[in-house]
C-alpha cells in the first residue's frame, strides 16, 4: 500500500496523464481531480503529502484552492506546486517571489517538473520550520535563563535573515534569466 499521496488538480485528462507518466515509481499513490471543487475535497478527505495545482479550472479556480490552502495552518505545510500556462496569470494574484509554493509553467519536461517538486517540498520544509523556531520562542522562558534567550533570538535572527539572502539571490538569478532571455530574443 502507497504511502504517500500525490494530488493532481487539472482539468486536462492529458495534464493528469502526463504527471503520472512523469513521476518516477516510487512508494506514492496518485491521486486525480479535475476541478476545484473535487480537488479541495481530496483534499480535506486525505491530506496528500504533495498537491500539484492548475491555477485555471473549473467550478472552483485554482486561485480560490489555494485560498482555501492558505487559510488552514495545517494545509499550508503540505508542498505545493502551482501549474499555469500562463505565468502572468498567477502573478496577478499572487507577486513573486513564491514562498510557500514552486511554480512550473506548461507544459513542463520530467526534468523540471522533479525540480519543481524537490523545490516545493523544500519550502514547505523551512515553513515547517520557522513554524517550530516561532512556537518556540513563544514558549514561556524560565528565569535566569535571559542571556540563552537572548542567544536563542540572535541564532533565529541569522537563520531568518540568511533565509532573506537565499530568496534574494533566487531572485536575482531569476531576473537575470529574465534579462537573458529577452536580450537573446532580440
């Protein structure tokens, strides 16, 4: 019996197909819904360990399921993987950088659709994270115990601004990718 579940959100039986065909066999079930509505109730049913998400579907956009992700703690925390063929489409809504989600625009070769996957899990990894680190520091701190404290905040202070200085320079390759491809277009 798998144990890990992957949900794949699309309305393109094709889309649906070609993930499954993608992924590399391993000890997951896939699962499949082609709309909003079926996919936020597989959901809420089975908490999948990886959600992959067409932004455009019907009954239920892609935006409003990720809306919906988004205002559950415990949801936030599974990895996510937004699709669109259109970029701009997503960005609209959501401005980048990506912080809790990978995004791969289609249609998408193995290769980066793995990439985007290892790249999901890792952000939902630092969430969890960080999640941890602000429980506790949260957590009531014994007296006499002020300079670990202070130790304690300095430490997370560094891990939260080398988190910064990772997504800035993510940022950077991207824009210079950006550039790359627009001057080589001329």
């Amino acid at each position: 019996m798998a144990t890990h579940k992957i949900l794949v959100i699309d309305d393109s039986r094709v889309i649906r197909m070609r993930v499954r065909e993608m992924l590399p066999e391993g000890d997951f079930e896939i699962l499949e819904a082609k709309d909003g509505v079926e996919g936020l109730n597989l959901i809420n049913q089975v908490h999948p360990n990886l959600i992959m998400l067409d932004f455009l579907l019907p009954r239920m956009s892609g935006w409003e399921v990720y809306q919906q992700i988004q205002s559950h703690a415990d949801l936030q925390l599974i990895p996510l993987v937004l699709m669109s063929g259109r970029k701009e489409e997503v960005t609209e809504k959501i401005p980048e950088p990506f912080e809790h989600f990978e995004f791969i625009e289609k249609p998408f070769e193995r290769k980066a659709l793995i990439e985007a996957i290892r790249e999901a899990m890792r952000k939902a990894s630092e969430l969890r994270r960080q999640r941890e680190r602000e429980a506790a520091a949260a957590a009531p701190v014994a007296v006499g115990t002020g300079a670990s404290a202070d130790v304690q905040a300095l430490t997370q202070r560094i891990e939260h601004l080398e988190q910064e200085v990772a997504t800035l320079k993510k940022q950077m390759g991207q824009l210079l990718m950006f550039i790359k491809q627009r001057l080589g277009s001329k």
